[in-house]
C-alpha cells in the first residue's frame, strides 16, 4: 500500500502559512513520529480543512512524497480538539515544541505519543507541574536518555542523606561535602521521591523541574525555547498545580 493511502493517528503540532494558500505543519504520528507536511492550497478562501491545523487538534492525516517536507494528501479531523488557555494553553506549546526540537523525523515513538495524549487531558484537567515533569522524563527516555533513580554513575544505590550533581551521559555523581558547588546538585531522598514521582509534595515538584530541565539542556543547545518566555510570573509550582 503507498504511503499516501495510509492514514496515520496524528496530533497537530505547529503550522505555518506557506506561499499564498498552502500551510507547513509538523505532526506527531503514533505510527511514523514527527512529520513536516506542506498543505497546499489549505488556507484558500472556503477550504474546509484550514481548521484542522490547529496545535493539539487530533487529526487523521495522509501524505506522500521522498523528501524530508512530505506532500499532505488528505486531512481528516479524529477528535474533538482539546481546548486549553492560560497557562495549560503555554504549557501545551511547551510539550509540541520539545517534540519538534527533540524527535528526529519520521523516527516513530507510539508511547510516547500516548504519553502526549494523556498529557493533554491533565494540562486540560489543571495539573501542570506534575504533567510536564512526567512528560519530560517520558521524553528523555524515548530518546535514550533515560534517568535511573535507583543507582548512581558508579553503578551504587542512591543514599537518602547524600547529595548528587547530574551529569550528561554519566547519570547522578555523588559529591563529597567539601567540593565547590559549580553545578546543580540534589539531595538523594528528594531524587528517589522525583524517580517514584510523588509530585504531591513541592520539595519533590522543584527538585524535579530542576533536574529535567538540567537533563534536557544539552539536547536543546543554546536556542532558547520560545514557549518558556511566555509563562506569566504568576506559574508557581503548588502543591495544588
């Protein structure tokens, strides 16, 4: 079967305009990872599908086409879209654009696209914090960077009352008392706490948002990340969010 026969379970993640009428999106695919798509003539007066090129609208899509921008062929709305605003809305953008600055193309990850849709629900639901900490370690994973809470870069278990710096490719090393702190360090029992993610507790919570954003740095290079300009100052982490 071609490939422009298939219709593959998408979400929406980007979408620009393109020439006069025709759209650039990325879509996440369960089955084929994320894909860059031109829709041509998409955005002429009357077309029916422009609508569906939303962020986080959920999508039936088939495309066609040897080249990295793939040729859009049908577009098929699969769902309700979710609808978020205030800060859900910017953590949602958060999550696609980790996805399209982290996933090679057309490298399939279905777990995580099913990580990506329950994330949606929570963002919708209100719980923000917790859902993009678990959403960011689902990602580190899927793209081999798994972080093990149960031992450290010597292969020893975590201690409760020890402290560790986390190390690109190393995993946690422990430091001893009288080394300069030049780096981010954590307390192993809060680290264990993130690994069995009891993000109930705040500690726990800004432990965790400062270990992932430290684990993702490198992957992320110097570009700074639009979305993370736009949290208003009134996101704190909560014990409530």
């Amino acid at each position: 079967m071609a490939q422009s026969d298939v219709f593959h379970a998408a979400y929406v993640l980007q979408a620009k305009p393109w020439q006069e009428t025709s759209a650039l999106a990325e879509v996440f695919c369960r089955e084929s990872g994320r894909v860059s798509i031109a829709f041509r003539g998409v955005r002429r007066g009357g077309h029916s599908k422009s609508s569906l090129l939303q962020p986080f609208q959920p999508v039936w899509v088939s495309y066609g086409g040897r080249h990295e921008l793939r040729s859009g062929r049908q577009l098929e709305s699969r769902a309700a879209s979710v609808w978020l605003s205030g800060n859900a809305l910017i953590s949602g953008f958060y999550l696609n654009e980790l996805l399209v600055r982290l996933l090679q193309r057309e490298d399939a990850h279905p777990r995580l696209f099913d990580a990506y849709e329950e994330s949606l629900a929570l963002l919708y639901a209100g719980a923000i914090e917790p859902c993009l900490r678990i959403f960011e370690r689902k990602l580190l994973a899927e793209i081999g960077y798994e972080i093990r809470f149960d031992h450290d870069a010597n292969g020893e278990a975590l201690v409760e009352g020890g402290w560790y710096c986390y190390r690109h490719e190393e995993g946690f090393v422990r430091r001893s008392g009288n080394e300069p702190r030049a780096e981010p360090c954590f307390s192993g029992g809060l680290l264990m706490a993130v690994g069995r993610e009891e993000y109930d507790l705040l500690d726990v919570l800004r432990t965790a948002k400062q270990l992932f954003r430290t684990a993702l740095a490198p992957h992320l290079g110097s570009k700074p990340l639009v979305s993370r300009s736009l949290f208003r100052p009134s996101l704190k982490i909560s014990k409530e969010g």
